[in-house]
C-alpha cells in the first residue's frame, strides 16, 4: 500500500506541483493550504485504518504559523515531520528541529532532494523507501510516468486522468500482483474498496487501448479472484 502523506503548503502552485511530483513517486498525497484544515485532516486521518506516515509542513501560512502546527502535532503524533521553508536563519532551524522536527529543507529546493529528503527522514523511523518504478517498456508500448506520457507504436495513448492512475499503480509493481483491495484504496480511495465493478470496467478501457488484442490480453494480465498484473517489460 503506497505510504500516506500530508502536503501542507499555502501556495496553491508550488502545492499542486509538489502534489503531482510526489504521486508519480507512489505517494498517496493529501494537501491542505492552512493550519486549521492541516490539522482536521491530521484528525481524521489518525482516526483511520490507515494513518499518515509523514507530514511536509511549510512555516507561512495564512491562519498561524507552521511551527504552531508542529508543535501541536507533536504533542499528538509521533509520525516524522518535514519542514519546507524560505526562512534561512539557522537559529530558527534549530528551535524547530529541538521542537520535533526531523529534518528542515530550505526553499527553493529541487523535487530529487525533497524526495531524498523524504527516504532518510522515513528511514530513520524505520521505513525503508524503495526508487519507484517511473518507466516501462514492452514490445510496442512505453509508459513514462515522471513525463505523464504513454506510447504506442510510436503514437500517443490518450488516457483518462483514472486510466492512467490505474496504470501508473500497476507500473509501480511491474511483474507483481496488486490486489483488487490494493487498486481500489490507491487509484479511488479506501471508502470504495468494496467497488470491484470500477476495475473490471477501467481495466477493460486500458485493455482496449493498449494491446493488440483486448479479448486476449498480453500485458494487462488477470490473478482470478486477486487482482492484476503488469507483465514484466521486454526489449
């Protein structure tokens, strides 16, 4: 199950692209703009079966300050927290970092060492994070995730935003089964794993636009009564 994260973030592009960059990544990412919205959906999500497993938390925003927020979940959680900030005074980053902070990344920041940021702070609570899986290639058909793209003998696949999330969920584990239960909760969320008719219908679509033929299926392949499977890529 991919690991869940909170994106609190007031700036609305920076969040998006932040958002889009992690999810290729196979994070499953919440986002909130605010500290009082940051901290309902840190409630809610410590109420769930399946609680957050790091929080990215950034210092301005428009209702409070984000080491208010900090400290406050501290005082809550022990899950890992991440700060995201413009603010360079290093005596600042110690206050935080002595507050419960695990690591402190300074704004502007690139995506690779937000992410390898990310894999030492959940490492060092135990979480070992594995490099994705972000492209795949068989016979006619090559899927970049990182580029959002899909091709098939040289021509585009267009695929719906739920289409090509469902295929990015598979690319991730090429070779592996990924349960029904699994797809479900990633591409639609847990209040709809009891909806297997989603994947027989999506899956069908994807069947349609990428092999050769739909009714005998090559690459998108069926575990009865489990889930399904990327085949493993070729040359």
């Amino acid at each position: 199950m991919a690991l869940k994260v909170l994106l609190v973030e007031d700036d609305r592009d920076l969040r998006l692209t932040l958002r889009d960059a992690l999810s290729v990544e196979g994070y499953e990412v919440l986002t909130s703009g605010s500290a009082a919205d940051a901290q309902a959906v840190l409630r809610h999500a410590s109420a769930s079966d399946q609680p957050l497993d790091l929080l990215i938390l950034d210092l301005g925003l428009p209702d409070g300050d984000g080491a208010d927020v900090l400290r406050a979940v501290r005082a809550q959680h022990t899950l890992p927290i991440l700060i995201i900030s413009a603010r360079h005074d290093d005596g600042n980053k110690v206050h935080l970092l002595d507050a419960g902070a695990d690591d402190y990344l300074v704004k502007p920041f690139s995506i690779s060492e937000l992410l390898a940021r990310m894999r030492v702070t959940l490492r060092h609570r135990g979480t070992v994070v594995l490099a994705p899986q972000t492209h795949y290639q068989c016979g006619p058909l090559h899927i970049d995730l990182a580029k959002h793209t899909v091709a098939k003998d040289g021509d585009t696949v267009h695929l719906t935003p739920t289409e090509f999330k469902l295929l990015a969920r598979l690319v991730r584990q090429t070779g592996q089964v990924v349960t029904h239960r699994q797809l479900l909760v990633d591409v639609w969320g847990p209040e709809f794993v009891e909806h297997t008719h989603y994947l027989r219908l999506y899956m069908g679509q994807l069947r349609a636009k990428l092999e050769a033929n739909p009714t005998e299926p090559t690459l998108l392949l069926t575990e009865p009564g489990v889930g399904y499977r990327l085949a493993e890529e070729s040359p």
